[in-house]
C-alpha cells in the first residue's frame, strides 16, 4: 500500500547558494589560520633553537673567561697578525674576531680533596733557581695537565703569574713571540727535584727579578673564533681553541685544540672596562629567508 502522504525535500536553490558561501568563508579564512599557526609554529621553533644555541654558547666561553688571568686579554686581528690588549671601553675593530686570553689551572687548584698546587711560596726558602710551593704535589699536578691535554703537554710546559706582579712592557705573555727569560709577567716553569719545587725555565732564571708569595699556574691559553664566515650570507661558526702555549711560542691556529661551539652565528663582539669583560653572541637562522637574528649578552668578573 503506498503512502500518498509521504513528501520528498530537497534543498532550495537559496540554501545551496548560502552553504556555499558559508564554505568560503571557511575556506579562505581556515587556510589563513592554519598558515598563520604553522607559520609561528615554525618561527617558536627557531627562536627557541636560536636561545638554546646562543645561551650554550655564551655560558661555555664564560665559565672559562671566569678564571683567566685578567689582564692577559687580548684582542687579535687575523687580517694584519696583531695583538692589541683589551682593557678600555671601547670595542675592537670589525676584524678583530678572535678572543685569547691565559686561563688558570682552576681543576689543578680545586683538586679532588685538597689542591694539587697551593699558589703559595716560601720566599724564605725560595731563591732565583728554586721556588718552594708549600702544599704543592708536582706529581698529581703533572697528572691532571696530562690527563686534560690529551697527555699533549704536562707541568714541564706550565708557566706561573705572580698575583701583585706589574705587566712587562713588551710581550707579557707570549703572545707575540715565545717568553724565553724571565723578565715578563708571565715565568715559565718545570717541576723540581722535591714534591714541592718549582724551577723557572728559559734563561737568567728570577735573577734581579722580584717574585711574590701568591701565584697563579696556567698550562694553556684560550682563544673563541668566529670563523669559515660568509660575506653573502653574513653567518660564520663559532670555534674555541685551548691546549696550547703562547709563552712557548705556540699559536691557537697551529697548536690548539679546535671545538665547535655553533654554527650559523652572525656576530661575536667583545669590550672590557676594567676587570669586567662583555661578550655578546648573535646567531642567525638560514631558515626564514629573512634577515632574521637572535643576541644573548654576558657581563663577567
């Protein structure tokens, strides 16, 4: 039996006209909100790469710079080889790139449970050819340089600072040529017969020279770089250098040991006023195809 009061609807030319507009609206500004969302998506995704890369970074060159010897900064100029230390407010020049300094034996001087060099000497006891460092162990310190430089260099290639010393009018430290008497700042040394005995190298020893009863021990220089840049995209790496000797004539580029600390870097700058020194990082994403930079700055001791 047919049901006569059984009615078929369909929709009227107006409700197809308005669905069809209602999708477009959809459409158009759907599409926009999901290229806007994977557009600050991607854009949170650099910007956090680019804070953990310049944070890192900047934190690994400031622990180190934490224990330098303050005056020994230098400011080096790879283009025309000079050296110019940086001790005034003013920042380097643009092809300065390089920054060196000497750092102290902080591990030596930590130790494990007391100090394997105590930076004490009894002047008493001490003379030109012969320091005496009370509480010292030449042995264990001989080890632990052994075991950070790869067993490269050990306390025969050391060299010590005196804490109230005046800086040497030329080459204090060997940066611009190898330190070969004893008339500078920084004294290189050898271990002694005794546990407790430093001998000064090269030659006229500490002769008519005045040594203090506080003293720092370094065995190696650091130098940050920002290398391999380029002009074009104006993005480099970031390069630190250790394990080598300036008083010994040895440079970073020749002799050191090279870690990568990050790439695509854009800028490293450096100043210093007084014993504090300002290192800034700014790292660049190759993503975007904008000019596009991220600047993390320091203020160390």
């Amino acid at each position: 039996m047919i049901n006569k009061h059984m009615k078929h609807h369909a929709f009227t030319l107006i409700e197809l006209i308005f669905v069809i507009v209602i999708m477009g609206i959809i459409g158009k500004f759907g599409t926009e909100f999901l290229a806007k969302a994977y557009e600050s998506f991607i854009f949170s995704k650099i910007n956090n790469n680019l804070q953990e890369k310049t944070s890192s970074s900047i934190e690994f060159i400031s622990k180190r710079l934490e224990h330098r010897i303050k005056q020994s900064l230098m400011a080096y100029n790879p283009t025309t080889a000079t050296y110019n230390p940086l001790n005034d407010l003013g920042l380097t020049d643009d092809n300065a790139t390089v920054l060196e300094w000497i750092g102290t034996d902080i591990d030596g001087f930590r130790g494990t449970t007391t100090p394997l060099w105590s930076g004490i000497l009894d002047l008493n006891e001490s003379n030109t050819t012969q320091l005496i460092s009370l509480g010292t162990s030449t042995g264990a310190t001989n080890a632990q340089i052994r075991s950070l430089s790869n067993n490269t260099a050990d306390i025969n290639d050391s060299a010590i600072y005196f804490l109230t010393a005046a800086l040497a009018s030329t080459n204090p430290w060997g940066f611009t040529g190898a330190i070969v008497d004893q008339n500078k700042t920084l004294h290189p040394i050898r271990s002694g017969m005794n546990a407790n005995e430093l001998v000064p190298r090269g030659t006229n020893f500490l002769a008519g020279q005045e040594a203090f009863e506080f003293y720092k021990l370094t065995w190696t220089a650091y130098a940050v770089e920002l290398g391999d840049y380029n002009d074009t995209t104006h993005i480099g790496n970031l390069y630190l250098y250790y394990n080598y000797r300036p008083w010994d004539g040895e440079t970073y580029a020749a002799n050191g040991t090279k870690v990568l600390l990050a790439e695509n870097i854009n800028t490293f700058r450096y100043r210093a006023a007084g014993s504090l020194v300002k290192i800034q990082i700014c790292a660049k994403s190759p993503l975007t195809g904008e000019e596009y930079a991220l600047c993390k700055e320091k203020t160390i001791y």
